[in-house]
C-alpha cells in the first residue's frame, strides 16, 4: 500500500506544481507518490531523478488516472484543482476505506466546472489544507467548512540571496501570462516611471494562458520593446537561480493565493514591488519589506518609488526579510507533519 498520493491537474509550470514538485524531492518522506491526470511538461520530467520519476505517474485521462490511484492502492489521497477532485471523488466512491485530503490553492473559482466540483469535494472531503491564511478565510466564509488546516506554501530550491541595491532598476516577473496577473497594470507603471525619466528593465518569464498575445501588442503599441522583454517558463529548480540576476520583483495580479513566487523573490533578496492582494499582504508590508502598487493611482506610485530611490528610502527597507516569518514555515515538512498525524490514528 502506497500510504500518501498526491493526485494533480499535470506536471507543469506553476505554483501548484512547484509546490508539489517540492513535496516529491522531498527527504521528509520517500513514500510520497504523484499523479498526474493530464500530461507532464518534458523538461520537468528529464530534470527529475530516477526515484523522482518512479514516483511521478502521468495518467493522461481521467481514466487512467483512476486506475492509478488503484494500482497504488492510495491509502491517502490528496487533490489539487478541479480535475484531481474529480477523480480522488470517484476513487473514494469506489475505495471507501481511502482518507480524502482537499488541497484549495486559490480564493476564487475558475469556471462553473471547477465551482461544482470543488464545492462537491470541499464537502465530502475527511479534512481541507488550505495554503495560505487568505485562502482558509475564504474558505470559512464561503463553506463554513471547520476541519482545515493551513499549510503555507514556503517552497525554495535555494539557499542564497543577492545583496540588494537600488540601482540598476530591474523588474523580473515570473508567472503565467494571465487575466489575474494583470500584467498591463505593470507596464503602466514602467510607463510612468518613463515619464518621470526613470530607466529600468522587465523582464517576464512564463507561459501563455492566453494573455501574451494582447500583452506584446501592447509594448509595440507603447514602445516598450527596448525595455520590456518576453522570455519563456523556467524550470521550477532554476526559477529562483534566475531571480537573482535582477533587483525587483514586479507584479500587479488582482488576485492570489500564497504567491510563491513573491515569497521566493523575498528569500533571494529582491524586493517586491507588488499589489497587497492574497497572502502577499501577511508577509510582504509596505514601507517594511515591500513596496505596494496602487493600480488606481500609478502616476503617483511612480512619483512615490523615484523618490524613495533618490532619497535612498528604498535601502533602509528591510530587504529580503519577511513580516509574520514564524507564521511560514517550510513547506514539506508541515505538509507530511500533518498527514502523518491523520495517518497515526
């Protein structure tokens, strides 16, 4: 019997997914199995070990991710996203003896889908883990739901840091290209530092989920081009690695969960120039460690980081340092704490 299987959407580039693939090069717990329903990005399967490998199982259909789950005789399952509750649902349906973990990643619901059978799973669930404080207020306010648990997604493949310093200006983001990240609210901003004479750099690196397209017309439309720069997904190992190249971390979502790359960018020494939204505000503070967008007035957030920078306000943050640190710690090993002290009764 396989005693822990964690059951997801696919293996690719994303926050769920880089915690996950935390979990599975994890010392914490060698007995930790992953499966896919859809398919496995390559260059995340060829950077794996051959244990690592022998642990990730690419399903490729909700059948035979079903079947999957049989073969491993899953004792405890827990699900990330729609289509991964889909499935654990049915495996518990047909395996009633099996323990069914809820993992919610986000306070807000794709599509009508994803609502219905979140909802289903969230109510049939044994216990909720929920990654971020935000998202566990979310889920008590819309379901009621007491039997959760918060398991801060703290994920890093890195040990070191950069020492900050103000200038150059560079901006990096790291993500999907996405409505929610609400990237052209970024680019507005670089556009009024323009008008304020203030040189930097943005580079963005992830993959398409259908907003590029509008966001490259909209550098040529404005001639960004020199300064903004597109570049494709890194691998998760490798994300923070390149991180530390720049001195900011640009992002102006409208909505979150953990934000692990945020936190990421703290622990490697950048400072976050981000919206308060999510978790983000627990652990990255205005004036502290983290400078805020006001997306709604971004001439004057312009106005407010050049003078920051020409005072050298900016310096006397606390770089690289988290508010509430004690509220975030590591990843894998709460993860197992936690199932393993379900799994002992």
């Amino acid at each position: 019997m396989t005693k822990i299987v964690h059951i997801i959407n696919a293996m690719e580039i994303g926050g769920v997914e880089v915690g996950v693939l935390n979990l599975l090069k994890s010392k914490a717990e060698s007995n930790y199995h992953v499966i896919t329903v859809g398919d496995c990005n390559s260059s995340i399967y060829n950077s794996l070990s051959e244990d690592e490998k022998q642990r990730l199982h690419i399903g490729n259909s909700y059948f035979k991710s079903l079947l999957l789950l049989f073969k491993l005789d899953a004792h405890l399952v827990v699900s990330s996203l729609w289509r991964a509750h889909f499935v654990s649902l049915l495996y518990k349906m047909l395996k009633p003896s099996s323990i069914r973990f809820h993992f919610v990643h986000s306070a807000r619901f794709a599509h009508l889908v994803d609502k219905v059978i979140t909802k289903i799973s969230i109510f049939l669930s044994y216990r909720v883990i929920c990654d971020s404080q935000n998202t566990q207020l979310w889920l008590d306010t819309n379901f009621k739901k007491t039997k959760s648990h918060v398991v801060p997604m703290n994920v890093s493949f890195s040990e070191d840091k950069i020492i900050f310093k103000s200038n150059p200006i560079s901006f990096v983001f790291v993500g999907r290209f996405s409505k929610e990240k609400d990237i052209i609210k970024a680019f507005t901003f670089i556009l009024e530092l323009a008008k304020l004479d203030v040189a930097c750099t943005y580079d963005l690196y992830g993959r398409d989920d259908g907003e590029l397209g509008k966001l490259i017309d909209f550098v040529n439309q404005h001639r960004l081009s020199d300064v903004v720069k597109f570049h494709s997904s890194i691998l998760p190992t490798d994300i923070e690695v390149e991180m530390r190249k720049y001195n900011y971390y640009l992002q102006s979502s409208h909505v979150e969960g953990m934000a692990i790359s945020v936190f990421q960018s703290i622990k490697n020494g950048l400072l976050p120039v981000v919206t308060p939204v999510g978790e983000i505000k627990s652990y990255a503070v205005d004036g502290v460690n983290a400078f805020y967008l006001d997306v709604n007035n971004l001439n004057e957030t312009a106005l407010k980081f050049k003078t920051m920078i020409e005072n050298k306000e900016i310096e006397k943050l606390k770089v690289g340092h988290f508010v509430n640190e004690s509220d975030y710690p590591v990843f894998d090993k709460s993860f197992f704490k936690l199932l393993y002290h379900y799994l002992s009764k």
